[in-house]
C-alpha cells in the first residue's frame, strides 16, 4: 500500500514535468536534436506511465480510445496539409518557402506544422498499441 502511495505522488508531480520535456523537444527539434517523433514518444510514455500507475480505466478517462484514433489520422492530415498549401501557394509539395511573408519564417512555420503532424500521429499510434495490448487480458 505504502509503495502504491508513493508512486502515486511521485507520478502526479512528474507527470507535468514530462509533458514540459515533451513540448520542449518539440519546439526545440528545428534547432537542434528532437522534434516530432521524440515528443509523441515522450508524450505516449506520459500516458502509458499514468495508465500503468493508476489503471487502464482512468488513462482511457483522459484520453479516451476515439481521440486516440482521431490522432493518428489528424497528425497525417496536417503533415500533408502543410505539403498540399505549399502547393496551392505556387510551389513543390512540402516547400516550406512559399508559405509565409519570408523564406526563414516560411520555413520555421513549415516546420514547426509537419513536426507537429508527426508528433500526434506518434503519440497516437504509440498509445493505440498500448491501450490493444493493455487491454487484451480483459
């Protein structure tokens, strides 16, 4: 009992910090090592960690199995979205320049839009999994 307390605390002061670290890594990730993938993936272990610790039931309470679905197809969606507006803008597929009023600002936008895309097909996909395995002794 006392170790169920404890990680119960410890999980509910680290759990905001390891969503900060998984921002961090995505907003980072166009100047140095990180982006979209390494953020779904810490985001997913956020989950996986909650439901782990306080049950699969109240990690499906806080992500609920249809976000996650919607997830993997939306992170798709604004990954070629971003692509698809460069094209109506006048250039090649996921030519990040045409897209704003400057190339550097164009292309740090392009950027931040398809690792954003990638992030929550990541996370999504990683807790689908999760939840499919967690799930199947029920």
């Amino acid at each position: 009992m006392r170790f169920d307390l404890i990680s119960r605390v410890g999980a509910k002061l680290f759990l905001p910090f390891i969503l900060l670290f998984g921002l961090y890594v995505q907003f980072h990730g166009d100047f140095g090592p990180g982006g979209g993938f390494q953020a779904g993936v810490i985001a997913a272990a956020m989950i996986i960690l909650y439901a782990i610790i306080f049950g699969l039931p109240a990690a499906q309470r806080v992500v609920p199995p249809l976000v996650v679905e919607i997830m993997i197809p939306l992170g798709v969606m604004i990954y070629a979205g971003t692509g698809i507006a460069a094209l109506l803008k006048g250039g090649n597929y996921l030519n990040y320049s045409t897209l704003g009023h400057d190339q550097v600002h164009a292309q740090e936008l392009g950027i931040l839009l398809v690792e954003l895309g990638v992030l929550i097909t990541v996370a999504g996909t990683m807790i689908a999994i999760f939840y499919a395995f967690a799930g199947r002794g029920r």
